[in-house]
C-alpha cells in the first residue's frame, strides 16, 4: 500500500512540472514557441536570451507553482499516511520526492513529446519549499559561480552538485539524500551538452547589460 503513495506522488508530480513556464508564456505573450528560437531549449536561460526580461514573471509563476504544489503535496501525503521514520522525516522525504519528479515532468513534459528544459528553476523551486537552509546554499552557489564566471550554465551545474551536498550537511536522512542525490544527477544530465561546451571554451555567457526593448 506505501509503495502506491510514492507511485500517487510521482505521477502527480510528473502531470504538474511538465506545463512548462517557458513554452506557456511565449505562446501566450509572443504567439511564439520559444524551442524554436535561440538554443531551442524550453527554460528560462534561452527564453531571456531571446525576448529579455518582457513577462518573464508569468514564466516564473507558473514554473513555481507547479513544483511547490508537488512539494508540498508530497510531504503533506507521507506526513499522513505512513508510520515509519519520524514526522519529520517522512515530510522531508514527501516533499524531496514530489519535488524529483516535477523536475522530471520539467525536464520530459508530457506535453511537449517529452522535450523541455533543464530542471534549473524547478529545482530551485523545490529547494525553496523544502528548507530555507537547502535554498540559502543552492541559490547562493548558484549566484556567486554566475556572478563570477557570468556562466548559467555553470551556476546551474554547481548548484545542482550543492543540492545533495546541502542534505548532508543539514542531516536530513539517508532516503531524502538519495532522492536529492537524484535530483542533482538530473541536473547535471540536463546540462551534459553546456559541460561540452564549457570543457572547449565554447559556452555562451550571459550579459547583464540591459536588452534594447522591442519596437513593435
């Protein structure tokens, strides 16, 4: 009977994370599909590249609520239902596990044949709703090595890495740890084509000068 909560979980999770922000947003703003335009990724990173900071915030608040719900779902499913490990526990593992598959459902949206983006706001979003301490650690990491560098890419890579990294430090669980460890390796998956590219000098970096705004 658990196994069918992390199954309820999962699914539910996957259904939410794959209305992507991204694509949503430029279909409605732009009468654009933003996999066509840029790098064709589905995420955040190529939809400021391509149209600027213009309703960015429609994109962000429909990303966020669908992990948080997950998230929060998850952790309020296990908290109620199961018995083992203590409440505590069983909401850090509810909420780690809605939170990996509204990545995935990011990341291979059932919507979208499957093609989305790369889990990064989404797994920011879970960090968020999980502990302020993961999100403190996750943001920061991922802040300072794009500042520096000015490589989202590689921000995102890190912050991906710190994610688990921060579960251990704060003593969560082994289970949640592994789920964590999971989210992480997706990122890092996501990201295997931006690695290449770092690895040869070639990786875009991103600019903090202001966007001329459209004349249209």
């Amino acid at each position: 009977m658990g196994v069918l909560y992390f199954i309820a979980i999962a699914v539910g999770a996957w259904f939410l994370g794959g209305l992507n922000g991204a694509i949503i947003t430029s279909r409605l703003v732009y009468r654009q599909d933003i996999r066509s335009y840029g790098s064709g990724n589905a995420g955040l990173t190529n939809f400021f590249r391509t149209y600027g900071s213009r309703a960015i915030f429609l994109l962000i608040l429909i990303d966020v609520l669908k992990t948080a719900i997950p998230v929060i779902a998850g952790g309020m499913i296990l908290e109620t239902f199961f018995t083992f490990g203590t409440l505590s526990e069983r909401m850090m593992i509810g909420r780690t596990w809605g939170g990996l598959f509204a990545m995935v459902g990011h990341a291979y949206p059932w919507l979208y044949q499957f093609k989305g983006g790369k889990a990064v706001l989404s797994g920011g979003t879970a960090a968020l709703f999980l502990d302020y301490r993961v999100a403190l650690v996750v943001f920061g990491v991922f802040l300072l090595v794009v500042i520096l560098t000015r490589y989202v890419s590689l921000g995102s890579i890190l912050a991906g890495l710190a994610f688990p990294v921060s579960f251990l430090i704060f003593g969560f669980g082994l289970w949640a740890t592994l789920i964590a460890v999971l989210c992480g390796a997706l990122i890092v998956y996501r990201h295997l084509e931006n690695i290449g590219r770092l690895l040869i000098g070639q990786e875009r970096r991103i600019s903090f000068k202001r966007r001329p705004r459209d004349r249209d």
